[in-house]
C-alpha cells in the first residue's frame, strides 16, 4: 500500500498503492496520494491530486486537485480544471462541467 506503481497496474478486484503513474485498469481502484495518468474501473478512488483521465463506470472521485477530465455516472472532486461528463456532476444532475472550478 506504500509502494508507488509507474506503468501499467492491473487490480483484480481491489487494488490501492501510495502514487500512481501510468494505466490503472480494475475493478476498484484506489490511490492514496497523487495519480498521473489514465484510470478505468468500475470505482476509481484519487485521495489526492490526479493529472490525466479517469474514466469509471460508476464512481470518479478525487480528493484534491483534478486536471484533465473525468467520465462516470457520479463524478467528484475538490477542485477542477478541465471536463466531468456523467449522471452526476460535481453536485448537478445530468450534466457536464468544463473549465475551472473551485
């Protein structure tokens, strides 16, 4: 659970590490500290700032700081740059938001 991952993680059903940089494709995904790179799960689970794309099925969630651009039917995150698309977005109902967020 401390170790970082650079490359590719594959997590089968659950997998959580301290950084991550690179592919991260499971079930469940989480990620204690800072992610970089591309998510796709089922839930994926940022605690602290992610760069890139996470692309979930049903829960996109970052604690910090997100920049690039999250897909899911509920998306969440502390501050955004960038795009959320799903059923649930930052709060609103059936919608996308875009840009800068605070």
């Amino acid at each position: 659970r401390t170790r970082p991952i650079h490359g590719l993680r594959l997590a089968l059903p659950y997998g959580r590490n301290w950084d991550m940089k690179g592919v991260d494709i499971g079930i469940v995904n989480r990620t204690d500290h800072d992610f970089a790179g591309a998510q796709f799960a089922f839930v994926g689970l940022v605690d602290g700032q992610m760069q890139g794309l996470q692309y979930n099925w049903l829960l996109s969630s970052v604690g910090g700081e997100a920049q690039g651009a999250q897909f899911g039917v509920v998306n969440t995150t502390g501050s955004l740059e960038g795009a959320q698309f799903g059923a649930a977005v930052a709060g609103f109902l059936l919608g996308s938001s875009l840009g800068r967020k605070k």
